[in-house]
C-alpha cells in the first residue's frame, strides 16, 4: 500500500469497492452530495483531511477509537435571518444527551486528561461548488472547567484569516460535559461558530465569506500539535490586540478630554476679553 510522508497509509492507497461497500453504505445521508463531487469519495477525503463551507456538517466524535456520536445536518444560509444573525451551529437538541465511558470523579486533572482524548471531526460541505472541508482541529486544543456550573468545556480550533485582513479568527467547536460525582460524563452539547479578535461571534455574512476563502484554499499536511498551537498563538495574539485597542482608546480619551479644556479655555478667555472690552468686569 502506498504510504505518505508519516509512515501511514494513504487513503487514495484504499480500494474504491472497500470505501464504496464498507464506508460509504454506513454514510446513506451523504451519498447524493457525494457522488457529485469532482471525484467522488476521493475528493472529500482529499479536501477534509489533510487540513482546514456551508450547506451540510458531517460531525463525528470518537473516543479512543470508538464512536460516540455522528449526524449529518442540513442548514439554510441564504435567508436574511442567517446573513444578520450570529453564526452558530447546534449538533444537539435540546433535551438530547450523549454518554462517554468517562467517569467523572471531581477531580479537574483527571477528567481534563481523559476528555483529551476525545476526538471530533466536523466537516463543512458545499454542494453548490462539490467542495468539503473540515473545520475541526480533531484533537482537543483545551480542555477547562466553569468557575461557575462546573460544566467541562472541551475546545477544538482551527484559526484562519479574517477575510478582510483584519487579524486572524477562530473556528471554534466547544464540547459541553457534564455529570454527577461517581457517574459517567455525558455531552451535553455540541457547539460551532466563528469568532474575531475581540471575541465577538461574526454574523452569518461575514461568516461565508471567510470559509468561501478557506474552501477554496489549498490544502496542507497537518504537523502534530500544530492547531492546539495556533490556538495558543492565536489567544497570545488575541491579547496583545486587545491591549493596544485599549491603549488607543485611552489615547483617544486623553485627546477628547484634552480638546474640551482647550475648547472651554477658549470660550472662557473669550467671554473675559469681550466683557473687558465693554467696559465689564467679573466680581
């Protein structure tokens, strides 16, 4: 079998009666999107794994090499709602719940270290142009507690370019666990969007726009570690951006206020030169 640069098989080396009859007949909700690609199978593959958008997901979540959950949703993006509203994709409803084989025992270090091991695979598929993409950073970039549900947020990130060269923005999928002490983690949901520098999630608009880029992109082999530390550079730079926003604020601020003591200096001497020159003085 053909090998790539790391030693592993390479799926193009996979016979295409094994990927028609053993793969794709467990995908049914895909076949019509992905006969039409270019090249078939061969094509998503190619375009969704070797790296880093919008009618269909595929999302897959394994841990350890087990199957925990995989859906295939559809999403409209052409309505007015979605081109102004924030851009959020929902995996799970509402009462609906995923089990792990993780035990959640209140200790942070051992739940944390265990979720690491959860992997996630959301793909992003356009049908209008055949094209796939996943956006996923497969591997968790960080896993955390909140301070104040005690809830395990467990992040994927993929970072990519503004679109408007503007900074960078995050892909961002957030896993929500959660259980009760001496029982099993569940997920509870399922979370993507698109968030700028400042932390704002961008609209459904300037969302496309920037995975319109990134589809059309071209596609490069995926280093180890390299998402989780494009995420920490991503956080490092995050930071510096807010810092020198806030700097040219209080700049600006400082500006503000000096040109109102100017502008009320100058009305103040005005009125005690004209009042002079009338022959009038202030007591």
């Amino acid at each position: 079998m053909a090998e790539d640069d790391g030693g592993r098989t390479a799926i193009t080396a996979v016979h295409s009666d094994i990927i028609q009859t053993l793969i794709l007949t467990k995908l049914d909700a895909f076949r019509n999107t992905v006969g039409t690609f270019p090249a078939g199978h061969r094509s998503l593959f190619s375009d969704s794994f070797p790296s880093i958008t919008h009618n269909k997901s595929a999302v897959d979540v394994h841990f350890e090499g087990n199957l925990l959950y995989s859906k295939v949703l559809t999403n409209e993006t052409e309505s007015g709602w979605f081109m102004s509203s924030p851009f959020r994709i929902e995996l799970l409803g509402h009462k609906e719940f995923v089990p792990t084989p993780v035990k959640f025992d209140g200790e942070d270090g051992n739940c944390k270290l265990e979720l690491q091991r959860m992997k996630l695979s959301w793909i992003l598929i356009d049908p209008s142009r055949n094209r796939a993409v996943n956006v996923s950073s497969l591997n968790p970039v960080s896993v955390q507690r909140h301070w104040l549900t005690g809830e395990l947020k467990v992040r994927y990130s993929t970072v990519m370019g503004s679109g408007a060269g503007e900074g960078l923005v995050q892909c961002g999928i957030v896993v929500t666990c959660e259980g009760k002490e001496g029982g099993e983690l569940h997920v509870r949901e399922v979370s993507m969007q698109i968030e700028d520098m400042d932390g704002k999630v961008l609209c459904g608009k300037d969302s496309l726009v920037i995975l319109q880029e990134v589809i059309e992109g071209g596609r490069k082999k995926r280093k180890e570690n390299e998402e989780k530390e494009n995420y920490e550079n991503f956080l490092e730079l995050k930071k510096k951006w807010k810092e020198n926003k806030q700097k040219k604020e209080k700049k600006m601020d400082m500006m503000c206020i000096a040109s109102g003591i100017t502008i009320l200096i100058s009305f103040w001497t005005l009125i005690v030169f004209g009042s002079r020159s009338n022959g009038s003085y202030f007591s």
